[in-house]
C-alpha cells in the first residue's frame, strides 16, 4: 500500500474584516457584530462582544492585574451570514467582474456591491 499525499485547496473566506454578519446557529443565534479578525487557515472569525469567554490569567509582564478577562472566542465561519449594506439582511455573497477588470463582491438579494 502506498500513502498518498491529498493536495487540499485552501477556500478563500468570502467574509473580511469589518463586516457586519449576523450568527445563524449555536447559542449566540441572532446576534449581529462587526468581524474583528478571520483566520482563514482555521475558517475562523473573531466577532466584536460575541462568544464572550472568561479567561482565568495570573499576574505576569503582558496582564499587570491577574484575574478573570473577557474576550471574544473564535466562531466558525459557517456559523456566520454576512448583512448586506443596502437591504439589511442576511445574505449569501457572489462575485462580479467590473468594466476595469477588478471584483467586487455583490448581494445575492439586491445585487448592490458589498464592497464600497
């Protein structure tokens, strides 16, 4: 038997950094934030005061004052669904090519460009 290497593509996230997505599953349904960060090697995203988490961290050079910190957990990034800027509500995401050759991402619902 020989191993063989799989050569996965790696998916580009459709989601950037600040925009508006609204939670579609898991315990924070509903909830509408600001992307602060995308790790797309994980398809992760860091949603601003969503999946709020305590974090137990003792006193050293970086945290001065030990305690209990509250930060923002990663979410999955098909947990997720982009809030278009126009029609405001969730929306899936497609892709048009403009006169000048560069693309825009664009509103499945109304068709208005994500990208401003």
């Amino acid at each position: 038997m020989r191993l063989r290497t799989m050569r996965m593509k790696k998916k580009h996230p459709k989601i950037k950094k600040d925009d508006k997505v609204i939670i579609v599953s898991g315990k924070e349904k509903g909830k509408i934030g600001t992307v602060l960060k995308v790790e797309s090697e994980k398809q992760r995203l860091i949603i601003e005061k969503v999946n709020i988490v305590k974090k137990h961290a003792k006193p050293s050079a970086q945290t001065v004052q030990g305690g209990i910190i509250e930060k923002e957990a990663p979410l999955h990034i098909s947990n997720v669904m982009i809030v278009c800027n126009k029609c405001t509500e969730p929306t899936r995401i497609g892709k048009r090519i403009l006169e000048d050759g560069s693309k825009v991402r664009v509103c499945k619902k109304c068709g208005e460009s994500m990208d401003e």
